[in-house]
C-alpha cells in the first residue's frame, strides 16, 4: 500500500474520530467538530482519488489531456508545442472521478442509486462550507450522511475500477481513533 493510501484511510478516521466527538459535544464546539469532520472527510476523498489516479498515472498512451487530469497539472502551449506545466490544475472532484471509472473501467456508476444523491448533498454541503454566504445547516446525521456518502462512492469506484470493494467500506462511520 502506497503511503498516499495510508494517508488516505488516516484522513477518513480522523474524519469519523470528529463526527465521534461531535456526538459527545454541544454548542460551538459541536459546531467545530462537525465541520472539521466534513472537511478532512472530503479531504480524505481526494487523496483516494488522488491515489487511483496515481496508479494510472504511468500507463502508456495516455494523451496530454488524460495526464492532465490524473496528476492535476496544467497544459500550456510552450514553444508551439503543448506540454504539462507544474502549476495546479483543479479539476471538478465529480468530474475526476467521473473520468477515472469512464477511463480505467468497463462498468460505469450507477448514479441512480441513493448513494450518488447522497453525494451531491455532502457536495452541496461542503460547498456551503467552504464557500459561504450564510451559515450552512449541519447537524450530527448530515455529516454521518455525508460521511457514508463519501465512502460509499469510493466504493463503488472501487469495485468498477479494481473489481473488488474499498477496503473501509464495512466499517461505517464508527472509529477507534481518539482525539
């Protein structure tokens, strides 16, 4: 496992370890707990997709375009030839992963299934977050929700793309960690 994948499965615990305490708190605190806990969930999505994309990164016969996307790099016209610069290029986290089970996987995403719906909520949620005009609207079962969300996508691209499930899928939004 790469160290990009332990990071990946830390970052998902911590998430579901601040759900745990948010539980157990109230008032600003709670408030705190459950936004970090939404933001290194997510945080924890992109670095599993980060690590997929990383394990297609080397394939031969991948176009500029499809480099592009797998290492978030951006395509400059340099010298009258296209090449990838080292600035970031931010590609949509749908959009990614989208790509990533079109590309490398014969079985598309169901996106009719509650998970996908639940995705795009968690979605909009962090986005209320991160980029706000009012104060979002969260509570204990949102971000749980949310959390489940983001590991049942994962698994789903898992299975399209590896034919097997993600390996933290049965665990659910329980933890062991402690902070």
């Amino acid at each position: 496992m790469a160290a990009i994948d332990d990071f990946a499965a830390l970052l998902f615990d911590e998430a579901k370890a601040f759900l745990e305490k948010a539980k157990h708190s109230s008032g600003d605190a709670k408030t705190a707990y459950l936004h970090a806990s939404l933001l290194v969930g997510f945080c924890s999505l992109e670095a599993h997709i980060n690590a997929i994309a990383d394990d297609f990164l080397t394939r031969p016969n991948l176009g500029l375009l499809d480099l592009s996307i797998l290492s978030e790099k951006e395509i400059i016209l340099e010298d009258g030839r296209y090449q990838l610069a080292d600035r970031l290029k931010m590609f949509r986290i749908e959009d990614r992963i989208d790509y990533l089970v079109n590309t490398f996987s014969t079985k598309p995403l169901d996106k009719t299934g509650s998970y996908w719906g639940d995705f795009k909520t968690a979605l909009r949620l962090r986005n209320e977050l991160t980029h706000p005009k009012t104060p979002p609207s969260i509570s204990d079962a949102s971000i749980e929700r949310a959390l489940q969300a983001i590991i049942a996508v994962l698994n789903a691209m898992y299975r399209s793309i590896y034919q097997r499930g993600h390996p933290s899928y049965g665990l659910g939004t329980d933890t062991t960690m402690s902070i």
